[in-house]
C-alpha cells in the first residue's frame, strides 16, 4: 500500500501532517493499482470514475512547454466528464506526438472497458467516450511514456474499483499520485447547500517544482453537491489566488501543473447555477478551505523542508504589489537558507523587499518574525533582542509579517526553507 514513505516521515506527528477521516462520497468510485512504472513496485496509477458522470472545472498550468496530458484537456469540449486517470513516475512531457497518441489510445482502451462495467453494473448501454477522461501526469520529464504498461493495467484497474469509499481507500490514493513527497495530502469539508447537507473532499500531490502559475501542482477536489460546470469554474478561479497561487517551494513552475474541482450532484440538492446565488457563500467557504487546506500541506511536506514559513505583506497600495512582495522574499534562497540555519539575519528580507522592484517607502516599513518586532519605521526597533528571535525561529511554524503602511492591500504567501536535504533529493532524483 506504499505506507513507508508516510510512516518514514519524521514530521508524521505534526499539525501539518495530519489527514481527516475522509469516507464515502456519493457519485465517485475509486480504484488504485500498479502499472509497475516503479522498480520496486508500488501503486502507481489511480482512476476517479463518475458512475453517472460529473460536471468539472480546471485550472492549468501557465508554463509555456505543456505536458501532452494537459494539452489533452484542454481540447476537452465534453461538459461532462466520467472518470479521471493519474499516474505518477512519468510526467509524459517533452514526449511529443508519441506522449499524445498514449493517451488516446489509453483513453480508448478505458471508455471501452468502462462502457462494458456501465452495462454490467448498471444494465445502461450509455457509450463512454475518450474525450470524457481527463488524464494527470506526474513524474520525469523527457522520459518515454509507459503507454504500454498503463494500457496493460486498465482490466486490473477495472477490476477494483470501489463504489464505496472509507479512508482507507482515499488515503491509497493519495499515496498512488506521490513522487518525491513524504505524506498523503487529504483534507475535507462538509456545510449546506440550503437544507441539504454537502461534501467536499480533496486530494493533491506536491513536494517540488512548486511555484504560482494558475495551479501550482496536481490538486483534485470532489463534492457530492449538485452544481454547474459554470459555477465551479468561477469558484475555482476566484479561490486559487490565494490557496494555490499562494504557495512556493523553490520558485520552479511545473509542466503539469493542474487543479480539478468534480461535482456529481447525488447530493440531489436543487441546483446551483448561478455564482450570485446565496447558497453558493457557505459552500465557497468550504470550498476555500479544501484549497487552502491542501495547499499548506503540500508547502509543510515541501522536498527537505524543516519550516513553515507563512509571509504576510500588509498596506500594500495594490494587492498585486504585495504578492510581488511576498514572492520575491518566498523565493529568496538566501532567505530561505537564512530560516534553515535558524539565523534571524533580517537584512536579507530587507533585499528581498527592495529587490521586488515595488516601491516602497522605506520610513514606513515595519517587520515582525513572529511576535518579537524587528524593523520599526524603517530602522531596528528598540526592543530587538536577537537571541530571542533566534531561540524562536528553532520552532517548525514561523510566521513573518511585512507592514509597508501606504495602503490597505494584503497577500499572504506560504514557502519553506532551504536544506541540504532539498538539495540531495533533487541531485538524486532519478538515481
């Protein structure tokens, strides 16, 4: 079941690192299997199938080389969509028409064998079509696509899929889309739409090569809530801003990057088909919070990671300038080395403000790490007591507040630090 990694990490005890008890969610079935992509094996290919199909949403990544996988879904014009394919090992990047013509044929082989489940199961003979899979890849770029391998495992795949869910099954799947990451990501919400109790459940995978670009990494949520295609989409792009758009490891955007949301309706709530309804506010809580959720998790299980480093950038004149802000200290390895060596050397967040290329007025800047204030007005405050600072920057959750006083525009942006560790997991990636 691939449980060492998750049982190895030395952060399994921690907040962070924690999961929910996530259990059934009417409308998804699950099936986890191994494609054998791994030596030794391990799971290594998960299917989401919609008995009854789902209306969905993404958000892809920004970088200008694209995965053949989401070039796939992109040219996706179904409204629906009936099941959703990960594998991990491979990024099927980089791997040009050969990378595309696996999926096709991957994804005739899987509606084929679906339509034949529909039948059995269902006693439906509803047709599902290839251009109703979405596929994610996740892996080394520039390497082969296993087409074979992954076609080889769909009757295996098939053959186990759950209807019924509990966390056992969630958490494998979790672990079966992971490639450098030490822990599961799974996070769920439950709240109302009108009378009728919902769910949101989500999963997502990330440890490396995380930056903001539209995505971030691989995130998939599922609700049981009856809502449009159109819907979620508004409500996936309003929220990604500040979940996974707000996150960076190491400043590297992914070829893959993607974030799905996938609606089944069999909570058989009256439909949502408008983001102005007032139904839509409770539920859009909880959807931020899924988000969010398992953005901060992919962020506290980042390659090598020993801190949890959240950034708050406060009176901005434009939120846009605070997000540059933000990201320009996020990114900074020297800022980043600087929370690793538990050094509370605040001149490097001073160039990573002034690198930014936002201006600022220098008069007005004030800096807290944690509660003990460092920078007052632009000059080191009276009460700053080094040692201190240093003995509070030992702990795994630091927060770092940036005042600039010329606004009233706010970001907040989550990173880690840099380790030696990071370093060795990337050097011996693929050995």
């Amino acid at each position: 079941m691939n449980f060492g990694n998750f049982f190895g990490t030395k952060r399994k005890n921690s907040i962070m690192s924690d999961f929910q008890d996530l259990e059934h969610l009417d409308g998804v079935a699950l099936s986890v299997t191994s494609a054998k992509l791994y030596n030794p094996p391990r799971d290594d290919l998960v299917l989401f199938y919609f008995r009854d199909s789902a209306n969905f949403a993404s958000v892809y990544t920004q970088s200008t080389i694209l995965s053949e996988n989401i070039k796939w879904n992109k040219n996706i014009n179904s409204k629906k969509i009936r099941a959703l394919l990960i594998n991990t090992k491979n990024a099927n990047a980089f791997t040009g028409k050969n990378g595309y013509q696996g999926l096709k044929e991957i994804a005739d082989e899987l509606s084929e064998q679906l339509t034949v489940k529909k039948k059995n199961d269902d006693e439906k003979t509803e047709k599902i079509k290839p251009k109703e899979i979405l596929f994610g890849c996740t892996g080394t770029i520039g390497e082969e696509f296993p087409t074979s391998k992954i076609k080889n495992s769909i009757p295996d795949l098939i053959e186990k899929i759950k209807y019924t869910q509990n966390k056992y099954i969630w958490t494998k799947a979790a672990l079966g889309i992971m490639t450098t990451d030490l822990v599961p990501k799974l996070a769920m919400e439950e709240c109302k739409i009108g009378n009728t109790t919902v769910k949101i459940y989500g999963i997502a995978k990330g440890s490396g090569m995380i930056h903001p670009n539209m995505a971030t990494t691989l995130g998939y949520i599922f609700t049981d809530a009856k809502i449009s295609s159109k819907v979620l989409k508004k409500l996936l792009k309003r929220n990604i801003d500040s979940t996974f758009n707000a996150i960076s490891c190491d400043g590297d955007t992914s070829t893959n990057d993607m974030v799905s949301a996938f609606a089944t309706g069999a909570a058989n709530n009256t439909i949502v088909n408008n983001i102005k309804d007032e139904r839509v506010k409770e539920f859009e809580k909880s959807f931020h919070s899924i988000l969010l959720n398992l953005a901060k998790r992919v962020i506290a299980d980042g390659e090598g990671a020993s801190k949890f480093i959240t950034i708050n950038i406060k009176n901005a004149k434009k939120e846009e300038e605070a997000k540059k802000i933000a990201f320009s200290i996020a990114n900074s390895n020297l800022v980043k080395t600087a929370f690793a060596g538990e050094d509370p050397n605040w001149g490097r967040i001073i160039m990573a403000i002034g690198k930014s290329n936002v201006v600022i007025n220098l008069n007005k800047i004030n800096i807290n790490i944690g509660p003990y204030r460092i920078v007052e007005k632009g000059e080191v405050s009276d009460s700053y007591n080094e040692e201190e600072v240093k003995e509070f920057m030992k702990n795994e959750k630091i927060d770092l507040s940036i005042e600039l006083n010329m606004g009233s525009k706010e970001f907040t942006a989550y990173t880690m630090d840099l380790t030696k560790k990071y370093i060795e997991i990337n050097a011996d990636y693929r050995s």
